[in-house]
C-alpha cells in the first residue's frame, strides 16, 4: 500500500498551522477552584521526528485503505470527532482518548470490524470517525478552515505522544457524545466489568449539549413490528385501557439509565429497546398521542467512558485534559506511545 498523495499537501498544511497560533482562537474560560490531586501530571509530549507509527485506516466511502502517521491521523479524528470550537482543553483530552485507543489496538494487533481486515480500523463510528487527508484538504483547507485546523492541529501536537493507561496497559477510552447526566458502568452496557469505567456524575451536559434531549414520534404500528409486540401490547389513545402501563420499568443502572423495561407484557434490557428503536439513549420517557408513540430520550450516546459536551464543560471551567480525563476514566496513569509500542516498532 502507498500512502495518499493528498497526505503530503495536509503535511505541509498541518506544518504552517502549527506555525500560526495566532489564528486559533480559544473563547472566554472561566477559572474555578482546582480539582483535588489525580493521577501524575502528563508526560511531556514526545519529540517530534520520534519514530513514529504507522496506522492503516479503511476508508469506506471508497473502499480504499489510507496509511499515515498516527499523529496525523488523529487530526482527522479530531475534525470528525469533535467541533473544532470546542475549548483546547477539551480537544487535547480528545486526542489523548483517540490516541489510546489506537494505540491499544496497535499493541494488541486488533483489526476486528475492518473488511478482510486490510487496515487497523475503519473511518467509521465502528472505531473513530476519521476525516481523510483528501477530504481535509478540499473541505477544510479550500474552504477557509485553517484557523480551526490549526487548533485541531495544535490539541494533538501539545499532547503528542501521551495516552492513558491502566496497571500499565493502554485502556479501552471509550468516548460518546452526551450523558444524561451521568455516565455507565461498563457492564450496564457491555458484559465485562472495567475497572477505570466507571459510573461518575457529568451535570454539564444538559446545560450545554444540544443533543441532550430528543423527541422522536414512532407510529403504533412500527413500534410493534420492531419490538416484536402483539397487535394488543400498546394501547391506541392516550385514554385508551393500559394506556399509562403499557411500558413499566423494572430497574434502573447506576448511572441512571434503564437497565430493565416491560413492554406490553415482554421484558427488554434499555440497550435492546434502544437499538431496536433507533433512539439516541436507553433513558426516556414516552406516551400515546394519536395512534403513535412519543418517546423523548436524555442523553446522547452508549454512555461508558468520557462525554465530549461534559469534557467541554468541564474545560469552560477551567479544567486540563489531564483533570477531565482522571474524572471520566478511574484510576487511570499516562504513558507515552513509544513506552508502549516499544516492541511493535
């Protein structure tokens, strides 16, 4: 494989980016009192012309595979991954969960979810969205985006090199857009039980998030095919016989969302309603009106790990990427990348 030719044309754009902080602005931050003492301060970033890897992404929009450095690459995780308006703090605590993540499955040799595994990951929300170097360059830098390229560029270069990690493993930094106010245990929505992924409280998102709360209006027949439902299982009005208690919640996670629901009689975890419905969390709430279902969902996402709006509230108080990244993941340390791919090189 070879690498795009575009990725030299965003090499030297990223070069010049760097070179230009003035552009980048960063809006008003409102200091508060200091966390108590977390993990160790983050390493300094590596060296640049460190030896870098590698990593392979499968673009499929093209079914084309696209090889660039690492630190690239989460240059363009970051432009998909997260607005480039969002505080730096809480960019560079982006590219540090986008960076262990990688870098885990490059210790580990994981290219599960790729088609004939002929990549590492995919540029989809399989792994992490990832913008390519064509894209970048025709829809970022010939559409008047260098200042917010610049400041994507600037988050992954001041974190260069550092990652997460736990009893000396780089961690699973699973990351989701909005909580509810809370984010989950690993085992509300996964099987395995993660010790650094764990429930903690993230009250920023409502205030800030837009996609906090979503209405969405499912017609009665729909909502019974997808959940497998009798024609009787939902009632037709909101007067109607059963209409409060056709949906009764049987238990709750920790962080909040449910974890048990019983539906016209048959019993579905949160996760499973979720998906089979299409909504955006396993918290809601819901009613009849008109012959259809009406179910507003809270929260934006699966749950586990860290909230980008809550990264971003926590940084428009003042907070680092290193006090961000010790509340969403418990108990974690940074390394750096060639510590942990020493042997891969």
């Amino acid at each position: 494989m070879r690498v795009h030719p575009a990725l030299w044309a965003v090499a030297v754009l990223l070069a010049l980016a760097l070179a230009l902080p003035l552009l980048v602005v960063d809006p008003g931050n409102h200091k508060q009192a200091p966390l108590p003492p977390g993990p160790a301060p983050l390493p300094s970033a590596e060296p640049s012309g460190a030896d870098e890897p590698v990593v392979s992404v499968y673009l499929s929009a093209t079914d084309t595979v696209e090889e660039l450095p690492l630190e690239t690459y989460l240059v363009g995780v970051l432009a998909a991954e997260m607005p480039a308006e969002f505080q730096l703090e809480a960019l560079k605590a982006q590219a540090i969960a986008a960076r262990t993540y990688i870098v885990q499955r490059l210790a580990s040799g994981d290219r599960s979810g790729v088609p004939d595994e002929r990549a590492l990951v995919t540029d989809t929300v399989s792994h992490q969205a990832y913008i390519s170097s064509e894209r970048l360059t025709k829809e970022w830098a010939g559409a008047g985006k260098e200042a917010e390229l610049a400041k994507l560029a600037r988050a992954v270069k001041e974190t260069e090199g550092v990652v997460m990690t736990y009893e000396g493993k780089p961690i699973t930094a699973s990351f989701f857009s909005t909580s509810n106010g809370y984010t989950e245990n690993s085992e509300d929505y996964w099987k395995n039980e993660i010790p650094y992924l764990r429930s903690v409280a993230s009250p920023w998102d409502r205030e800030i998030s837009p996609k906090y709360e979503d209405t969405v209006t499912i017609p009665r027949s729909e909502f019974l095919s997808k959940l497998g439902l009798s024609e009787g299982a939902v009632p037709v009005a909101a007067g109607g016989e059963g209409a409060s208690s056709f949906i009764k919640i049987l238990s709750y996670t920790q962080g909040k969302r449910i974890e048990n629901v019983r539906i016209g009689g048959k019993t579905f975890t949160g996760r499973e309603v979720r998906e089979r419905l299409g909504l955006r969390s396993s918290q809601f709430s819901w009613k009849v009106e008109d012959g259809n279902v009406v179910i507003t969902t809270y929260g934006y996402g699966h749950g586990v790990g860290m909230s980008q709006y809550g990264a971003e509230g926590m940084a428009r108080e003042g907070r680092t990427a290193e006090e961000i990244l010790a509340h969403y993941y418990t108990g974690i340390s940074f390394d750096k990348t060639s510590n942990l791919l020493s042997s891969k090189k």
